[in-house]
C-alpha cells in the first residue's frame, strides 16, 4: 500500500527504515506527545515497530489498521509516521494519529501527509468518522486537527502514562465526520 501527495509518499514500513526511525523518536521534543513510545528510542524498539507493521501489512483479510512510514521524495527519508487503526468497517470509523521528526516540524509536511490519510479514510475506505485526539498542551496538532475541521468532543482525564516521561496526560478527543470534511473543503474551494 502507497499513497502519493506533491511531497511525500505514505508507505509501508520496512527494514531499511530503522535508522530514520530511531532518529524521529529517540528525542524527547517528539516522544512526549505519543503515549506509547519510550525515551530513548532504541533499535530494538524499531526493530519491534517494523516487524509488527510488516506482519500487519501481511494480513489478506480486511485489515484494522494502516501503518505508514512518511517518507519525503526529494530526500528519500523517512521524516515521520501516520496510522489509521482501530478501523469499524461495519461502524465506517477509526482513529490513529501521526509524528513527524523535529528537524522537519514546521514545514507542512505533517498536514500534508495528514490530509492524505482523511482523504483515504473517507474516499477509499469510505469511513463516515474519524476520532483522533492530542495531548493537553500540543498546541501544533491542535491547530493542523482545527484546519481540516475537527472538533473537540472531550477530555479524558489522565488518559495514560507516556512512555516518553512517565507523566500521565489528559487527551483532548476530537472528531471528524465526513460530511463536515466535504463542508470544508467546499468552503476551501469556493
């Protein structure tokens, strides 16, 4: 599986993207905002990310989830990570999140590889709605989920305990549904 924007590719993960993978999250600026991924970041904890998504990628039935390493064409780099998991075909949702290297914040390319995935979600997976959320504070993912027309639904209160810096975080939940997707971006295009 590949997807395609004007920088980027969303593909599977392999072997070969160890290395750039340990650079992206063995740096506490990134991990602190994923729940599930520890400081350092070693080779064995990529080695371990790589071989799940792999055998993830395997699965002939329907899959649950989507793991896509983001890699910048004009480096051949992997530069960050995107998922779209805990996907209810029969309900049409899922939810997911994305990272993206510090050395590479701030230049468009976490919205670009996440409008990418929505587009996915809707258009060829034809899910209806999109939970997804941030952790108090992470004012950049508030502000890039706000630009494609999520809203914030809730808060859960100490949501868990980030591998990163042992601290347990309150989650911002926030919502996407198609129909306010197709409002946007008609808004966006008039």
């Amino acid at each position: 599986m590949r997807l395609e924007t004007e920088r980027l590719f969303l593909r599977e993960w392999s072997k070969k993207d160890a290395a750039d993978l340990i650079e992206g999250l063995n740096n506490l600026n990134v991990s602190i905002w994923l729940a599930v991924v520890p400081h350092p970041y070693t080779k064995e904890d990529a080695d371990k990310w790589i071989n799940y998504c792999i055998q993830n990628a395997r699965v002939l039935r329907e899959r649950n989830s989507y793991e896509f390493a983001i890699e910048l064409k004009s480096e051949k780099k992997v530069i960050g990570g995107l998922t779209l998991e805990r996907i209810s075909y029969s309900q049409g949702t899922a939810g997911g999140g994305i990272w993206i290297n510090e050395k590479y914040q701030n230049y468009g390319y976490g919205t670009e590889s996440f409008g990418e995935r929505i587009r996915f979600a809707f258009m060829d997976l034809n899910l209806r709605r999109l939970e997804n959320g941030y952790v108090v504070g992470n004012n950049s993912s508030s502000k890039m989920q706000k630009k494609f027309g999520y809203e914030v639904e809730g808060i859960r209160r100490k949501s868990f305990r980030c591998m990163a810096d042992e601290k347990v975080k309150d989650e911002y939940i926030t919502v996407l549904t198609r129909k306010r997707w197709v409002e946007i971006r008609g808004q966006a295009g008039s």
